[in-house]
C-alpha cells in the first residue's frame, strides 16, 4: 500500500465483508488439523505498531492476505488511527508520519472487518506471537471475542526446514532474499505480508521432505520438537478418540509407561508435540515401539484398571513405580502383654490394627503418638505371665508401667493401654486425641515449641490414618453397590463396586432407562472374594479412587447390600482438628478439637 493509502480497509474480495460479529466462531477457526496444506486456507498477516508492548492499541497498519493453494483470494490492508504520537525512530523505520494516520480509522473500527477476513483460516505471521499478541490485546480491550485460530509462525518453521548453511539468520528479509520473493518487505505491512507469502510456500515446498502433509503437522514440527518425538509420532496413530488406558511397549512388548485419559487419542498425541519437555518421557519414546489402547466406560475404569496395570508391571516411566508401594501396617500382638508392630501384612487372627501406612516411617510416627497418649510397653521381648523380665530404662523413668516386672496384671494392662488403641482404630480416638493434645498444651505453656510439634506431627499421623481407614472400612464392608453418574453426553456412566473394588462398569445410553445396563454389568462383573482388613478385595489406592467417585454431588447411590456408614463417634469427627494441625498450629488445638 502506498503512503497514500486509504484511511479505510481496503478489501479485493467482498465476500470478506462484515457488518457485525454475529457470525464469528466463539469456539475458533474450526480448521480440521489433518487438512493438506495445498487445501488449507492461509491469512499472511503483518503490523506496523508504534513499539512498546500489547496494551490494546499501539497498531498503526494492518497488512493481510489470503492464500489457498498457491492462489491469492483476498487483501485486506488499512492504517490506523493508535490515538497516540508516532515515535520518530517508527517513522523513519517505516516511512509511517503522524499526518497519515490522522485520517485513519481506529483499531475498534478495522477489527470486525480483519476478523472477518480470518475466520475459517490459519493465521501466518512472522514472528507470529508479536503480531498475534497486538491484536489478541486489541480485541480484549473493545469487546471483541478473539476467534483463537491455529497460527503458524514462518519464523519458527524455518528455523526447523533451513540451515544456517543455508541462511545466516531467519530475519524476514534474509528469508525473502532466499526465496527470491516476488514484493520484498519494506516495513510496511501489506508489502511484509506479501513476502511472508512467498516466503511460506517456499517453507511448504520444503516439508515434504520432513514427511510434513497437513496443517496439524506443519504446526506442530514448526514448534521446538525433539527429532525423537517427530520420528515416533506415528505411534499416535488410529487410536480411539475414548475413555481409557493407554500403554506405551518396548520391542520387546515391556510396558514403559501407562496412563489415562478421557480422550486417548489427543492424550497419546500430546507426547509428540512441544508442550511435552519432560526428560524422561523423552527416554521413554526413544526405547517405545508401539501404543497399546485398552477402551474403558469412563473415567473411573479408566483410573481403576490405571492402577491395577502400574501395580501390576512396574512400568519404569511411571513415577509411582518407581519405588514399589511398601504398603506396612500398625498391629496389637496377640499375647499377654501387647504391644505395636511394624508388619507388611496383616493375618486373619489380628483384630487390631491400624493403616495402610505408606511407608515405615509413617507408621513409627503413629506408633509413637500412641506411646505418649496411652502406657503401652515399646520394648520387643516375649514377655510371659508367669516369668518375670529385666525392667529397661523407660520403667525406671515411670513411662511405662512394667508389665515385664508383674508391676501390672494383664487385665489392668488391657484396660489401660491395649483398650485405648484398640478403640481408636475401630470407633471412637478420641481418649488418645485428648491424651495428645493435653501434652501440646502442657509443652506450649512452657515454651517448650519444638517438642509440642514432634508430638502434633504425632498427631497428625494418628488422626490421619484413623481417618483413612474408618473411611475405606465404611465402604469396604459393603457386599456390592451400585452407582450411577451422568454421562457428559447424556445417559449415565455405571459401576458396580464389591468390598470397595470395581467389578463392573458400563454407560446406558441417553433415554434409556439404567437398570437393563446394571442388571447386564451384573451377571459378566468379577467375583470378588474378599480377604482380611480395611481394604480386603483391592488396593487403598483403588478404593479411595472409588470414593472419590461416589463422593461427588451428581453420583447417585441406585442400590447396596448393606448400609454405608461411618461410626458416629469415629475418627471423621476430628477432620476439622487434623486440618489445623497439618497445617502447623499447635496453640489452642485443645480447644478447637471438635
């Protein structure tokens, strides 16, 4: 456009003209990624601006045009008016004076006709986020929805076809020189569209050599892609567009790594694209072979049999495998004096006990919190009924009330010590909350701090696990039961859980009543037979995925074998007080308890 332009946007095509935005897509360009790039409709963009960064204005001309197939369809090209003085450095960049823009029009006038003029198209720039940036502010600032179509930066794609041994920089003009561009650029914007152009298709005719087809993958290579992720990204394809589970192999058809997804298709090609920049799914593709699909209902399947796969192959790519679960448990022996133990499993004959802990350390943290609360003895000997033991120190210090010595009968022993833990495991802990909070209080009266927050952590790991397991119990001890929860695209997604493990699951179609579907999950759901504990069919990790499901306020119970519930004076009753105190308050914890 000559320095003379008119001071309206001038469009070559009146079908590009638009009286309002009614009839733009507020959900974006809709351009189908796996278009060919000889079908797809480009905008070549260029700003001239007055410099600075995008506040909503600060654009002085606007420069566009429109491609398909190496044919032009349409130039839109028009100053405008940024209500501020032009710099002087910008005037003689560009040639652009303060007189020329007088008569221009504003940027809230010339957007409705350029959005026009780009819906249904990929927008290309040079230096794209630049230009993009500039008019996403304008259209912020007046009102304007900005259509987000794909955008294709000519800068970043040549940064990936040419060489340095081809070009020294991919600064517009060095490229334009390269192609031999018919119209060089000049720091206007409809001669440094047009070049931009020229300098696209020379870029497109060097993609077919990179086995770049379509505007998804143009897109895409142009980004800062490892050359792993754009030789394997054939592994993305055919996949299902589902709910479900998703499996990454080695050659030797070893699981790498697992993962879900709502849509495995779109998930899986996310592997391949820049946003991807972890170091070892890096590795991961480098050693991957294929992709293996499982389909699944929805979400929660897909979660569940997540789980049960990683547990299953300890996929070495999978964070949470790679320190195999060291599920451990807190137990009462089973003798005349009992005492805490450390075990990995529990057996049939043990009736008290807390956990699963998720790791040692956990549970010596909950064992010691017991041990300032109640009088239960900490040394590991066999003591006998019969047979005095040697008192150790802590006897002699009167922190324990030496069962070894006789000092206390096994019913007096029972009461005091055993009792309490055994009480606070299955219902009520609130003597060992008590006991607990009684000493924080007694050590913050005497400045005592650090103590007072080894006991609180103390706290926190009984309340914790006390919590965790009345929570898995309530749930766990119910034969079977059945949910629903709608569907996002209508119907309702089904599962049948049995002593907290998920045995079927299914989706009724929309206007169809569910219960032909529960009645079908029914008869082909896995037998469960359920074993000894809190948690006997699945893992706690399972079942609390499951809560987490039913817990939601649009899940529906449609029936059970028996009742959900939780004791009424149970560990739940001290969330509010465990809250705090994982939060690091120990002042005043005695009288916020409940």
């Amino acid at each position: 456009m000559s320095d003379r332009a008119a001071s309206v946007p001038r469009v070559t095509r009146a079908e590009y003209v638009q009286e309002s935005l009614a009839g733009l897509d507020p959900a974006g360009s809709g351009v189908d990624p796996a278009l060919p790039l000889y079908a797809t409709t480009f905008v070549v963009v260029d700003l001239e601006t007055t410099g600075g960064t995008p506040d909503g204005g600060g654009i002085t001309e606007i420069g566009a045009v429109k491609v398909r197939g190496g044919e032009e369809l349409g130039v839109l090209a028009t100053l405008v008016n940024p209500g501020v003085p032009i710099p002087p450095f910008i005037t003689v960049l560009t040639g652009i004076t303060q007189a020329m823009l007088l008569p221009a029009p504003p940027i809230e006038q010339v957007l409705p006709s350029f959005l026009e003029f780009v819906s249904d198209a990929v927008l290309v720039a040079h230096n794209a986020p630049y230009d993009v940036g500039f008019l996403k502010a304008a259209c912020a600032k007046h009102g304007y929805r900005w259509p987000n179509p794909r955008v294709l930066d000519t800068a970043a794609l040549a940064r990936r076809v040419l060489t340095r041994d081809e070009v020294p920089n991919r600064k517009l003009g060095t490229l334009a020189a390269y192609f031999r561009t018919a119209t060089q650029p000049t720091h206007r914007a409809l001669d440094d569209a047009k070049a931009t152009v020229d300098v696209l298709h020379g870029l497109i005719g060097r993609l077919g050599g990179h086995r770049v087809d379509t505007v998804g993958e143009a897109i895409e290579f142009a980004r800062a892609v490892t050359p792993t992720q754009r030789r394997k990204r054939h592994l993305a394809d055919g996949l299902p567009k589902v709910p479900g589970v998703y499996i990454f192999r080695a050659a030797d058809d070893r699981p790498l790594y697992v993962g879900t997804s709502g849509d495995i298709a779109t998930r899986v090609r996310s592997y391949f694209t820049a946003a991807e920049k972890r170091a070892r799914i890096s590795e991961m593709l480098a050693a991957a072979e294929r992709v293996e699909a499982v389909e699944c209902a929805h979400s929660l399947e897909a979660e569940v049999r997540e789980l049960r796969l990683i547990a299953a192959h300890a996929p070495p790519y999978n964070r949470r495998s790679k320190y195999p679960e060291r599920q451990v448990w807190l137990k009462l022996t089973d003798e005349a004096y009992p005492r805490l133990s450390v075990v990995r499993a529990i057996a049939p004959t043990d009736t008290a006990y807390l956990g699963p802990f998720r790791s040692r350390q956990a549970a010596e943290l909950a064992a010691a919190g017991f041990h300032d609360a109640v009088p239960l003895r900490q040394c590991t000997h066999r003591l006998s009924r019969r047979t005095t033991t040697p008192a150790c120190a802590l006897a002699e210090l009167g922190r324990c009330p030496a069962p070894c010595e006789h000092r206390i009968t096994p019913e007096e022993y029972d009461d005091r010590a055993a009792t309490p833990f055994r009480t606070a495991t299955s219902n009520d802990p609130g003597v060992v909350v008590d006991a607990l909070l009684a000493r924080i209080e007694v050590l913050s009266a005497a400045r005592r701090y650090e103590e007072a927050a080894v006991v609180r952590g103390r706290l926190v790991a009984v309340l914790r696990a006390a919590v965790r397991m009345q929570r898995l119990a309530a749930l766990t001890g119910i034969a079977e039961l059945a949910a629903a929860r709608p569907a996002a695209r209508g119907g309702w997604e089904l599962a049948l859980i049995r002593h907290g493990r998920l045995a079927g699951a299914g989706v009724s179609p929309p206007g169809v009543h569910p219960r032909p579907t529960i009645t079908a999950i029914r008869a082909t759901a896995e037998t469960v037979l359920p074993g000894h504990g809190p948690v006997p069919a699945a893992t706690a990790e399972e079942t609390e995925r499951i809560l987490s499901w039913l817990e939601r306020p649009e899940t529906r119970l449609v029936e059970a074998t028996d009742g959900w519930a939780s004791p009424v004076a149970g560990a739940g009753r001290f969330r509010d007080l465990l809250t705090k105190a994982e939060n690091g308050g120990s002042a005043k914890l005695s009288t916020e308890r409940s």
